[in-house]
C-alpha cells in the first residue's frame, strides 16, 4: 500500500456519494412516497437549514473575538487545508507514490506554484517553500507536528484539542503556536499513526496506544471519554539513544553509580527499574542495555513496542488489542510465558502493570536472570507492594508469604528514577533486597539522591551520597570479571559528572 492510497478528500467522497446513491435515479424516486406533504418537507429542509446556521453563527461570534494575529493564523490553517485538497484532486497519486522522496517533493512544489498563481496568491518565494513543506508534511507526515517531531529539543508534545499544542523542553512544559484547522484535521493525523501499527480508535474503543517510525510512544484519547476534543501525547526517543555515560553527564547519576549499575547488569543481577510517569525509566533501561553481551538473546515484551536495545540479537513482541468483534486480544502474560519457550537468555519487560508479574517473577526464578522490567511507584518499598499486588491479580492459588519470597528471591536491585519538581531527572535511589525476615521482605539502600535546598530560579538543590553498605551482589560481580572499584562504597557525598575520560565501555570491559 502506498504514502496516498488512503487519502480521501471531501470533494471525493461527496462523488462517491452521488456514484453509489444518485439523487435523481428512478428507483430513488419509486421509494419516496407521491402523498408527502408539501409543508413537511417544508419543515425538514429548515430543520437541516438551522444547524449549519447556527454553527456559522458560532463561526461568526469566535471570529469577531479573535485578534488580528489569530485571524491571520486560522486564515492560513483554513487557506492549506483548502490548498491540500484541490492538490490531492489534482495530483494523479498512483504515479506520484511510485516516485522517490526527492523527485516526489519537486513535483508537489511545481503543482503548488501553479495553484498560488492559478489564484492570485499574493506570497514570496520563501512562502511559497514553506507551504508546500507543510502541504507535504499533510500528505506523507503528520501535518502541524511534523516541525516538533523535527526538533530535538523536544521531548513530548501534548496535544489538548486541536486549538492547544504544548511541548516539554528541559523538563518544562511550554505552549506552541501550532495547532490543527480542526477536530476532523487532527481526527485524521490520529487515525493515521494508530493505522499504521494495526490498531484503531473510534467510540468504541476511544483510548490506544501506538509508536512512531522512529520508535516514539503515542497514547491517544478521544470521545466519549475526551470531553473537549481529541487528546494525544508523543513521548519523543531521540535518534541515537542515551548511554550512561549522557546520563551521567546530564547530572542524573555520579559515575560511580553509573559504574556500579553497569557491573550488576553485566553480572546479570535482576534490576527493577521503578519511578512516575516521565521518570525516565525507560530511557534508563536502554542504557543500561549497553553493558549486556552481544552474544546474549534478549526477548522484548511491551505494550508498544519502544525500547532501543543496543544489542544485535533481540527478539521484539508487543501485545495485540481485541479486534471490532472482543476478540483476538494478546496480554503481556501470554507473551512472557512464550517467550521462555523461544530460548531467552534475558527476558525484558518494557513496563509490568498487570497479572504477568508473577510469569515474570517465575521467569527470573528459573534460570533467566539478569532480567529487567520497569513498573510505575514512587519509592523502592512501594514497588515491592506493587509487585505483590500485581501478582494478585492473576488469581493464583498462593499465600502472601509465597509471594514474597518469589519477589525476595527473583529481585536483586531496585533503582528509583525521579522527575524532580524543576523537570531535572535523577536515580534518587539505589536499593538491594536481601531476603526475607518472617513475612516482609528486607532491603537495604546503597545509594541515594536527598534534596539540600532550592535555587535562585526555584531549582532543585541536592547531593548523591553512599550509604556505605556493601551489597550482598558485590561477590557475583567481581567474580564476573568487572574491576569495580569496591572504595564507591564508602559513606560520603558523591561527585556529580565525569570523573574519567575513558567511558564506561573502556573502564568496565
């Protein structure tokens, strides 16, 4: 199927229309009734006259509110969709996808100078360029968002009807000027990218989540359950994934933490990774990816498949919905009790939210260790109770205390990412857990990020410290071969940013 093949217009449908059901044909005239009254029909085609009335009037008030600036912004909006559709009409689509990106744009651009001419547009060169980058950004992309998707500086884009368009840069959310022409634009961009992972939204299934090409999370809501207008969030990946090393020298952890991490993942200690929704925890399960063998398999299970593992032999699943008839859904917990049938050395979970916590647990428990997951709490203890809660779930036949020491006994670290109150991103903790002690589970901290104060600016002011307990996990480690440097430990304040030259993959082979 090709970039146009499911363009429609509405100049198109409408011919569709008047194919499928002409107004004038004998067989429509036989079924309306010769003893109609004249004064009904009267009344039906002012009760079809009066919405659009009034929906003109509503058109009519908004404008008159309007300043000069968003006039001139909704008169391009309106100008571009009106522009987009007389081209698709224009352009013969089967021959223009056969083309290549480069030949393809020069011939929209062509058609597009003749159109401005055609209708006396009063625009430069240079507006000329920019309309047509936005027309094809309608055409082949994702309209109005295709410059933000563009912008490294980006890392989500919140889009709250089609009137309201924000951004987070630096951890801090911004409003753009972009926006849709209107609910039926942005309706359209949606369809498209849940379209092209083999999912829907509509009435009946008003919430889905979907990715990008480049990886990049969608999560969209629209009516019932979106009470203004569609709603849609991207979580932006960048194109050349983090390590720890950026990690390390954006501030979110100290070398020497980063150096630890690195040497339990090789050693193929179990890590949770926990935190809120914007943590980075998933950002920091890629990173920690670099330290695994590339002679090791990995198996992938995610609701939407995001993860960028930086390992040649990985094994991608993601779960499937239910089609229009309830029928055909895949969970997470299928997936895992398949993948230990696909030879696995390590099973990653890109987010345990449900009753496959305790196929997981089993998994880690049966010879696949070094596994890792993330799950959404706000503190390492309340991932614990998470974990006991989502093996809940599955209705399985097993005590509390048998739970627990699944969970004991499969889990070895706990690292706590955070999104600080100023947008600053952190592992605020780094925590063991040891064993059981009667019914409760027992850890202890190795490491952990505590606030001080706040800035001029009202940032966050803290230091990372070492608690100076030496993990129990430190045996497995050195004899893995990592030469950890075992004075991390000690208690004391930890330096932030790059101790070494040398990254981690030099000093820790």
């Amino acid at each position: 199927m090709g970039r146009f093949s499911s363009i429609v217009t509405p100049s198109r449908l409408s011919a569709q229309v008047e194919q499928v059901a002409p107004a004038d044909t004998p067989s429509a005239k036989a079924q309306v009734s010769q003893k109609q009254d004249d004064t009904q029909t009267q009344e039906d085609a002012r009760s079809l006259v009066k919405p659009v009335d009034k929906k003109t009037d509503r058109r009519t008030r908004a404008r008159s509110s309007q300043t000069k600036e968003q006039r001139a912004k909704d008169d391009a909006l309106y100008t571009k969709r009106r522009l987009h559709n007389r081209l698709i009409d224009d352009l013969d689509l089967s021959i223009l996808d056969k083309l290549d990106e480069n030949e393809m744009r020069k011939q929209i651009h062509a058609r597009v100078k003749d159109i401005v001419k055609s209708e006396h547009m009063k625009l430069n060169t240079s507006e000329i360029q920019e309309l047509a980058a936005a027309l094809i950004n309608e055409m082949t992309g994702l309209g109005p968002l295709e410059p933000l998707l563009d912008d490294e500086s980006i890392s989500d884009i919140l889009v709250n009807t089609h009137e309201h368009v924000f951004v987070e840069r630096g951890g801090e959310l911004e409003p753009t000027t972009v926006r849709f022409a209107d609910e039926a634009h942005l309706l359209r961009i949606i369809n498209k990218i849940v379209s092209a992972v083999g999912r829907r939204v509509d009435e009946s299934h008003p919430m889905a989540d979907a990715r990008l090409a480049d990886g990049s999370r969608v999560n969209v809501a629209v009516a019932p359950i979106a009470v203004d207008g569609p709603l849609m969030s991207i979580r932006k990946f960048s194109s050349n994934p983090f390590t720890l090393d950026k990690l390390v020298d954006f501030g979110a952890a100290p070398e020497v933490v980063a150096e630890f991490l690195w040497a339990a993942c090789k050693a193929k200690v179990t890590i949770l990774i926990s935190g809120g929704t914007g943590s980075g925890k998933t950002t920091l399960l890629n990173a920690l990816s670099q330290s695994i063998s590339h002679k090791e398999r990995l198996i992938t299970i995610e609701d939407a498949a995001e993860l960028q593992l930086q390992q040649p032999h990985v094994a991608r699943m993601e779960t499937r919905p239910p089609n229009i008839e309830g029928n055909g859904e895949i969970k997470q917990r299928e997936l895992v009790k398949n993948a230990l049938r696909m030879r696995p050395d390590r099973v990653i979970l890109g987010e345990v939210r449900g009753e496959e916590a305790f196929d997981m647990l089993q998994a880690m428990n049966t010879g696949h260790e070094g596994s890792l997951a993330t799950l959404h709490a706000n503190t390492p203890r309340d991932a614990i109770t998470r974990l006991e809660q989502m093996v809940g779930m599955g209705d399985m036949k097993i005590s509390p205390e048998g739970v627990a020491g699944q969970i004991a006994s499969a889990v070895g670290l706990i690292v706590q990412a955070s999104r600080l109150s100023d947008g600053q991103r952190k592992i605020t903790s780094v925590s063991e857990v040891t064993g059981m002690e009667g019914p409760v589970i027992q850890m202890q901290e190795i490491f952990n990020y505590t606030k001080t104060g706040s800035g001029p600016n009202y940032e966050v002011i803290g230091e990372f410290r070492a608690t100076g307990i030496r993990p129990q996990c430190l045996h497995e480690i050195l004899t893995s071969g990592s030469n950890l440097d075992q004075t991390i430990f000690e208690p004391g304040v930890l330096e932030i940013g790059r101790v070494s030259e040398r990254s981690l993959h030099e000093r820790m082979p």
